[in-house]
C-alpha cells in the first residue's frame, strides 16, 4: 500500500488514531478508535466517552493495516463516500 497516496482514500471508521497535534491543546494526545466520520470531523471513542474533533485542526497518527501513518487531517476533509472516489 502506498500509504500517504492511498490512506486519504481508505475507510477511516475503525481505525485507531491519535491526535499528535492540534490547534486545541485540550486534544493533543487524545487517541482512540474512529467510530464516526463527516465531511469536516471524526468521532474518537476514548476510555472517557466519544469525542468528536475536527479534521482541519490536527495532525493524526493512524494504525493503519499495523503500520503506523501520521497525516494531517485537512487531506481528509470532505465527505468520505467523496473522498474514496478521488483519483
């Protein structure tokens, strides 16, 4: 898998992710599973509940197929039924 090209196109619901950097320090080293996604934000489940943080904000570290990939989270945004079908 050509990870940089092809994780903006890979389903990120049930990915573990962590928030390595963000524009709110009350998130940086949040991590979690992604259980929801939107066109501008991912829901994190965490040990203290579901946290909902926005894609253009952060930098993600995302466990991806074990291999470990941090992008920025403003190549994610749009729609996700959109965003698998960019070429």
């Amino acid at each position: 898998m050509k990870m940089l090209k092809e994780i903006t196109r890979h389903e990120l619901i049930g990915l573990n992710a962590v928030v390595v950097q963000s524009s709110n320090l009350s998130q940086e080293g949040l991590k979690g599973r992604i259980v929801d996604e939107t066109k501008s934000s991912v829901v994190l489940e965490t040990i203290n509940g579901r946290k909902r943080v926005l894609k253009k904000n952060v930098v993600f570290e995302l466990n991806v197929e074990g291999k470990i990939v941090m992008i920025k989270g403003k190549l994610l945004e749009g729609r996700p039924e959109e965003r698998i079908k960019v070429k």
